[in-house]
C-alpha cells in the first residue's frame, strides 16, 4: 500500500477501533519486578534504564497486539538517555513493524530547508553514505511535525507522502495553554489553528489515497471538542491524530467531534492510562501487562460505543 | 556564572565579536582526505560518516578557538545516523564545553507536560535512574525550543533559566516561508510573531541578569531586517540568536536590525558559510581548516564593522 493514510485506515478496519497506545516510558513507574531484574543485571545505570525500557515496551506491544494496530512512541522519554536511549527507540519501532504495527514517531520535529531534509531522512527515510548507498534510521510510517516555520518546513517531509510516508502537523494541541497562540484570531476571521488547517490542507492536496484521507494528516487535541468541529469541517479529507484521552481527562464522547461521520478519520492516543493502569485502583492486583489489556479494552469500548 | 545570558555576554565581548558558528555537517562536503580516511578505517558504514563528522568538529573547533566563543550544533544532521549520531553529538557537546565554549544545541523541540520535561531534562538537564541518581545527558548551555504549544511546552525548560541555562524560542525564522503563518496579521493588530515574542518577553521576566538580558532568549532571522528592527524594539531584553547570515544570503549590514545600539544583545550565526569555506573560488588552495578560520575572521570584520 503506497498512501500511508489508507494504510492506518485499513489498520484501524482490521482491529476494529481507531485506538493508539502511546509508548512514553515512565521508568519510575515501571512495575517492581522489571526494575529488580534490569538492575540485578545491570546496575543502576542508563543501560538498566533503556533496557527496562525495551524489555516494558515488548510486553506492552504482546499484551494488546490482537487488540491495537496503531503505536506511537514518543521519543522525548527515550532521547533523553542519549545514545543508548536512541537506539532503544529505533529497536521499539524495529518491534512494531516486526509485530506489523502502523508507527507513528512523535517527535515534533520543524526546521528549515537541509535541516528539515535530514529530520525527514532520519524520521521517515534515509540517510546517506560517503559511497551514496543510503541507510534507514528510524523508518517509521508516520512523523509529527510542529508547522511555525510554513512550507519550508514541511516539504522535505511531504516528498516522502506518495512513497508510503507521511506526517501529522500540530493544529490544535490538547494542552491547557495551546490557546495562548493558537486560539487567537487572525484579522481574517479565522483562528491562528484554523489557519494552520489551511497550511496542512493544502500540504496534502497531492497525497490523497484510495480512502480519501492524505497522508498529510493534523494533531488535534480531544480536550477541545468546539475547535475539533471546527477542524473537522474546515478538513474533511485529513486524517487526525487525537491525543488527551485518558490521562489528560477527556473520554469517548469528547471525541466524536474528531471524526467524520461514519466513525471514520481519525485514531485517538492514550499511553500512561494504558501503560501504567496497573496503578488504577479497580485493576490492582493483575500482572501488569493484562492490566493494561483491560485498559485497551475498555477504551476500544468506549470509544466505539461514542461512534455508534 | 548562573545566568546564562551573561555568560553568552561575557564570551562575546572576550571574543571580540558577536558571531557562533553552526556545526551543521554535510558528509558529502567534507574534504576529500577525511572521508579516504575514514573509510579505510571503517568502511562504507554509519561509523565511518560520524567518526569524520568528529573529527571534522574538532578541526573545525580547534581552527577556530581562539576568535569564536559561542558554537551551534544542529541536532537533524547527526540523529538521522541514529544513536551512533546521537552519540557524536553529545561527544562534540562535550568537546566545546572542553574547549571553554557556549554551546546552542540547535534542537528546536516542542511539547506540552510531561514530554516538554523529559526533553529539558535530556538537553539541558538530567535524566533519572532507577535509584533516583541523575545523568547528564547533552548538558547544553542553551536549547533551541518551538513555543507554538504555549507556556506548557516553556515551562519544563525555563525551569531551568535560573540554574545556568537557557533557551532561544522561535519567533520570526530565517526561511522564506517563515511568513505563511508568522507574518499574519491578528485582530489586535500585531503579527503571529510579534505576539509570539510577546509570550517570550512573559517567560523571561524571572530571569533577567546582570547583564540586563534574559535566559529565555529568542530565534530572529537577520533576512527580514524590517520584522528583527520590529523585534529588536519590542524585546529590549531578550537576547537573539540570528541565522540567515552568510549561505542563506544576509550581509553584516543586514544584522544591524538584531542589536540593540551599542551593538549588544545579540549573536549571529553561520554554519555553511565558515564549514566549508574552502568551496569559496577565493579561498581554493587552502587546508579546509584555514579555510574555515579565515571565513570567520572575514564575518567577524564584516559583522564589527556594520555594528560600529
């Protein structure tokens, strides 16, 4: 499948919920028996960190892999253990795609011009050798990708869009001050984050698949639900990536203003509510990789249930 | 020193002049006897690309030492070789604190919460063992950071303003597009990124040092002297990191608009312009490090020059 959007559409028919688990590692959260056993093996050192990491993500990734066919780690959590961090996030999404996961890399990259070629070849392409043989990085289907720097910024990512790659551009964030720039109105009427909704529009005009979706796709935020009817209207043919499910309060209902009607044009995201839902009172008690199957589970339910 | 403004104030007037130089390396334009060297040693491999992008580092750094203080590396150019890069990054991080100098990780990360700490603590702070000890990862002295989240994606960083870091925050960039959302026009009649500018005079208000400026600097591109002059007048106290100069094509007369008078409170990069010099039909004969140290004795004069 060469469109990228019809590839997590059909993923999403497949598993039947438009449901992403966002792998962010907590290692303070990480159940007791993990951090014994990486630290009897290796110390309290960053390796015992990373490979914890990896060791929670691979159970995580079995634990719910019938259930869920959309992951996004998120690489803050992982980069800031350097190297070895880094290479524990390409061996995640090297899982993923071993487990054939659709994987969205949440790194919020933007820059200009070369750099923004090298973001994207170390995001979602390759890159090169002194001979010119060229070699992939992270590989991942999707990257998300901040807009403020206009088209120069997105280009050398949306190259990628008709060769089975493609991009979520931040619109409308789901975080408390995401109003401070981009609710402001613009003398045109139109909202600094609707603006931005025209800016990725027309980004993927050229990139529409067989589903009718681009593979230029917007974040917005399920703790909005106004803005994301006004996006959703203002973008019919883009594919969101929902985040604030879960830990960031929102829940089924908040969501519906993120499709399109039939259910259909977006995948909403919880990680620590999933991750760690060990930690939630009614689920004490269970291993941890079943208690955050319960936490899929229950939100593949609510979520379809809010569709129907 | 624990404000960090000061110490980029101080590294400038020891200098001698307000000019960085970007460490943005293009594998495919290193000199020809550094890329035989490597490959005999490594072969056509990743390791060969970052073990010649440290050792191109080095001499561009030791070519340089002693009339530059303040240096840019561009994250996208090492992390698209993946931890191996990552790795030579944090190594040429530490080479230049080595060498005494001010160091930019050019990173422009951006996210809300929990994600926005976890970058700061990676670029500009430290991570957590499992025993609650601390790491260092980058360690930067200041991180560029994208501000379209608002103050929830500020906050983890400018945590840190107070403790001998700092970040720059995009306002207006240097890129031809930078105006599709930037430049727009808001109902109270201030542009995207004057108000942008506005929020970064908000969060730099606690951290104001003896040298009048702030640790929460701000991103300005000296190709659009008019909106740097607009800027320059609205952010009295803010200091500028300024790209555009040299291959994106600004002149030393077109940084006036960056400095307040007296030729302060700003720094100027290049990074194409200075690394590979030796490209320049003028400068064709020389070792590529002389190359580059007499590219940045020309931006020196040329930059002192248009500031007198």
């Amino acid at each position: 499948m060469n469109n990228v959007a019809d590839l997590i559409v059909a993923k999403i028919a497949e598993f039947g919920a438009p449901v992403c688990i966002g792998l962010d590692p907590f290692p303070e959260l990480f159940p007791d028996e993990l951090k014994a056993s990486v630290v009897s093996r290796y110390g309290d050192t960053v390796q015992a960190v990373v490979e914890a990491i990896y060791e929670f993500n691979v159970g995580i990734i079995s634990a719910t892999a019938d259930i869920c066919g959309v992951y996004k780690p998120q690489i803050a959590f992982y980069e800031q253990y350097g190297a070895p961090g880094y290479e524990v996030y390409q061996r995640t999404i090297r899982a993923l795609h071993d487990a054939g996961k659709v994987v969205i890399d949440d790194s919020k990259r933007g820059d200009i011009g070369s750099t923004a070629t090298a973001y994207a070849a170390g995001h979602i392409g390759k890159a090169t050798l002194f001979s010119g043989s060229m070699v992939s990085c992270l590989d991942a289907d999707f990257v998300t990708v901040n807009g403020y720097l206009g088209s120069d910024g997105i280009k050398p990512f949306s190259d990628f869009a008709n060769q089975g790659k493609g991009i979520f551009v931040l619109a409308k964030t789901s975080n408390p001050s995401s109003g401070e720039l981009q609710d402001l109105k613009l003398e045109n009427g139109r909202s600094v984050f609707l603006q931005m909704a025209e800016l990725i529009r027309s980004w993927g005009e050229g990139s529409i698949g067989d589903s009718g979706y681009s593979s230029i796709g917007a974040v917005v935020g399920t703790t909005w639900p106004e803005e994301a009817a006004i996006l959703r209207k203002a973008l019919p043919g883009c594919f969101f990536l929902v985040p604030g499910y879960g830990a960031q309060g929102a829940k089924g209902t908040d969501v519906r203003a993120c499709f399109n009607p039939g259910g259909q044009g977006a995948v909403v995201n919880s990680s620590r509510g999933i991750l760690y839902a060990l930690r939630r009172p009614a689920l004490q008690g269970m291993h941890w990789k079943d208690a955050a199957r319960e936490a899929t589970l229950e939100m593949r339910k609510d979520i379809n249930s809010a569709l129907k």
